[in-house]
C-alpha cells in the first residue's frame, strides 16, 4: 500500500487481536518496516502473541538444530512417492 497521507497510513495499520499469520510474518521478517515496527510495538505488552511469538522463536532453533543433515527417504516411501508422480505425469498426457 502506497499512501501519500500518513495519517490514512496509520489508520490503515492492524490492530490487535493479531492474527497468527500477521505473527508469522513478522517473525519471517515479510512486513515493511512500518508494520514490522507496529505490529512489534503493540505486541510487546500481548501474552498471547508473546507466546506465539515464543512458538516460532522455539520451532526456528528446532530446525535450525537439524543442521544439515544428509537423511534419506525410506525405500518404500520414495517408491510410492515416484509411482505417485509417474501416474500424475501420466494422466496429464
């Protein structure tokens, strides 16, 4: 949103209850830096979006933990998964 009235921009700002997608983004850094700073500001004080907050912060270090790890699909799995998408490439033709 491009907005030249910045009192209209204000207005235009969301409001909690934030909803846990506007959390989510935030967390993944997708909000401009308005909103961001915003939603971040109104939040501080919110105990449920604080432990929304907290959820995304723990699940981030939960893989962040899994590194690069060299895992490979389970021979059943990969052969069903590959059957799965030849009959899908087939029933395209």
């Amino acid at each position: 949103m491009d907005y030249t009235d910045a009192g209209a921009r204000r207005s235009a700002l969301p409001e909690p209850p934030f909803s846990i997608d506007l959390l989510a983004a935030l967390h993944a850094g997708a909000l401009e830096e308005d909103v961001a700073d915003h939603v971040r500001r109104l939040s501080a004080g919110d105990d449920r979006a604080q432990q929304i907050i907290a959820g995304l912060d723990a699940t981030t270090a939960d893989l962040d933990a899994l590194g690069d790890q060299d895992e490979s699909m389970p021979n059943d799995v990969e052969a069903r998964l590959r059957a799965t998408i030849d009959d899908l490439a087939s029933d395209a033709d």
